[in-house]
C-alpha cells in the first residue's frame, strides 16, 4: 500500500472520520439542532445523517424540513433553514477544534512529499478552513481545502477539469458516498473504518471489493 501511495500524485482526504475523529461531534450537533422540533423528529435527522455520511449539512437540514418535521413533529413550531444551519454551526466549531486528529499524520506526509494533498469533505468549506488553520493542518494540503455547499461531486468534477487533483489519485474516505463520489470521479479509493459510522461496512467492503483499513495510522505502520 505504501509503495501505492508514493506513486500517487494525488491523496485526497475527507474530514470527518479519516482526519479528524469527528463524526459523533457532528451526530450530536444535529440532535441539538433539532431538538426544538422534538426528540422523535431529532433521532430521525441523525438516523438520516449516518445514512448519508459525506452529504452537506445544507442537504441534510432541508431534508429535515421537507420531509422529516411533516412525518414527526407536524405540528411543531421550531428554527427554519437559517437557525438550524447557525445552531448546529456554532455546536461543530469546538468540537472541530478540539477533537482527535488522526495519529501518523504528519508521518504520511512526510512519506508522500511528492503527492498534493487534498481535503474533499461535505463540511462547510469555510469552517473547514478555518479549523485548520487554527489547528496548524491546513499547510500539509498544498492542493486546497475544499468542502459544501458544493458537493464532492462538484468539486472532484471541477478540480479534475482544472489539473489541479493530476491522476494517479486515490480520495481516503469512511463513507459510502466517499466511495461513489470517487468511482464517479475515477480515483482510486481506499475506505477508513476506525471512525467511521458505516454500520455494515465489513459486508459493504467485501461485497465492492473495497480495500479497507482501520486508520491513517496504519499506513504509516
């Protein structure tokens, strides 16, 4: 694997799960968020959101809004679009900047010298930015932090087109939609576990014929 990633001109990372070890900080972020509209309709948003790991927040709460509130708090008066998006915006920020980041980080970047690194994530692509900056990350990605509200579709499709992302490429991810956003894009990919919450990822990864390991950390072991 490493001699793979040598080769790469190309490493693309998503955040949350394969970065930073995130994804229960933005899981509990979105019950809070939701909480007004009551616990049934916020247990349904974060059963929507790990469904769908890797797809916007954007997405997510209209979603809510649309299809959600109606089934299970239809009667509830509770935050639009806008306070949803403030809300769960201002619970992610310490928890972004505070939680684990993914141990033998800096090694693989120093194993990969030659490769552009790239964050491809559903997160806000400002936030994002701003995280990393203040957590001393953002220089290890020479090739951009990118993230919503474009989605990885459009930002691999428009990086691709760009040469800015130069084939061999290979996008780290802990999502299903990681792995189609890659196959659709054409990179290689490879599936993280150890953070993600993909419930059946042993049987998903075998039945796609997925590479998986536990963590960054492996790589570099």
């Amino acid at each position: 694997m490493n001699a793979f990633l040598i080769k790469c001109a190309s490493l693309v990372f998503d955040c949350d799960g394969v970065v930073l070890n995130s994804n229960k900080v933005k899981t509990e972020a979105f019950y809070k968020a939701a909480l007004p509209y009551g616990e049934q309709a916020a247990s349904a948003l974060v059963e929507y959101h790990t469904a769908n790991g890797g797809i916007s927040r954007y997405k997510k709460f209209a979603h809510f809004l649309q299809s959600l509130v109606p089934v299970h708090a239809p009667d509830a008066a509770g935050p639009d679009l806008e306070k949803l998006l403030a809300v769960y915006a201002d619970e992610v920020l310490q928890g972004l900047l505070t939680c684990e980041i993914a141990p033998g980080l800096q090694q693989l970047r120093q194993q990969t010298r030659e490769s552009r690194w790239f964050i491809v994530s559903g997160g806000d692509q400002a936030e994002l930015r701003d995280v990393f900056a203040r957590r001393g990350l953002a220089d290890l990605f020479d090739g951009g932090i990118f993230g919503s509200p474009d989605t990885k579709d459009q930002i691999f499709a428009r990086e691709l087109a760009s040469g800015n992302i130069r084939q061999p490429a290979l996008f780290l991810g802990d999502s299903k939609y990681d792995f189609q956003a890659a196959t659709q894009a054409g990179l290689d990919f490879l599936f993280l576990h150890g953070w993600s919450e993909v419930g059946d990822w042993q049987a998903w990864v075998m039945e796609k014929e997925i590479t998986a390991l536990e963590s960054l950390g492996v790589l570099v072991e």
